[in-house]
C-alpha cells in the first residue's frame, strides 16, 4: 500500500510540470520584475556612457602625430591651445563654433619643461586644499 501511495505523488509531481502548467501566462509580479531589471541594465548603461564623457577618455584611436600640449580656459566654453602635430607646435583660440589658428610657435614648448611645470602646479594645488581643510 504505501508503495501506490509513492507512485501517485510521482504522478502528481509529473502533473505539476506538464505541458499545461509550462504555458500558464506568467503573472503580473513577473511581467513588472522584468521590466523594472530591464529599465535598471538600460539606466546602467546611460550611466556609464555620461561617465566615460564626462571624464573625456582619449579615444582609443592611435593619435601620436597630434596632440593637445598645453591649454587654458579664457572663459565658459573658449580656450587657448598649444597643439603639438608632428614636430610643429601651434596656439590655436578654441570656441563652440570655430577654432582659429593665432600663430605658429617659434620655439616649442618641450616636454621636460611641461611634465615639471604640471608637476609642480598639481602638487601646490593639493597642498592648499589640505591647507584650507
């Protein structure tokens, strides 16, 4: 007797996973836990994208003959560069709309003299800001 009781649980466990029960619509708790993970990957990925622009990552094109050596900001969104291409340095005025040439430079900048000089400028912002903490 309790062996027929063992095959009739099988049975009904062999029922649970019919055919029949696979294909029962899924519910509205399901429907809404997909949507909600699927608008969560899509917000991730926006964010990383306003990330990855707003830290400005150098693209990841070979770009050895040209290159920005030095610039400063004149106001909002205008600038003053020092744009290395080959062996020539430029000042070049950068806007929103335009960037125009102001000269060519005579005597390049060199790059000792610009590690050390970013150097030092990096190193005596950070001290102040300790300071003033």
């Amino acid at each position: 007797m309790p062996r027929k009781l063992g095959v009739q649980y099988l049975l009904v466990g062999c029922g649970l996973f019919s055919s029949q029960a696979m294909a029962a619509p899924p519910t509205q708790l399901d429907l809404a836990t997909t949507f909600g993970s699927l608008l969560l990957v899509l917000a991730f990925i926006f964010f990383l994208a306003f990330m990855l622009k707003r830290m400005k990552v150098p693209s990841l094109i070979n770009q050895k003959d040209l290159s920005i050596v030095r610039q400063i900001a004149v106001g909002t969104k205008e600038r003053i560069a020092v744009v290395q291409a080959g062996e020539e340095q430029f000042l070049v005025g950068i806007t929103s709309q335009s960037i125009q040439l102001i000269s060519k430079l005579d005597t390049p900048i060199k790059q000792e003299e610009l590690e050390k000089s970013q150097f030092s400028n990096q190193l005596s912002q950070l001290l102040t800001k300790n300071e003033k903490k």
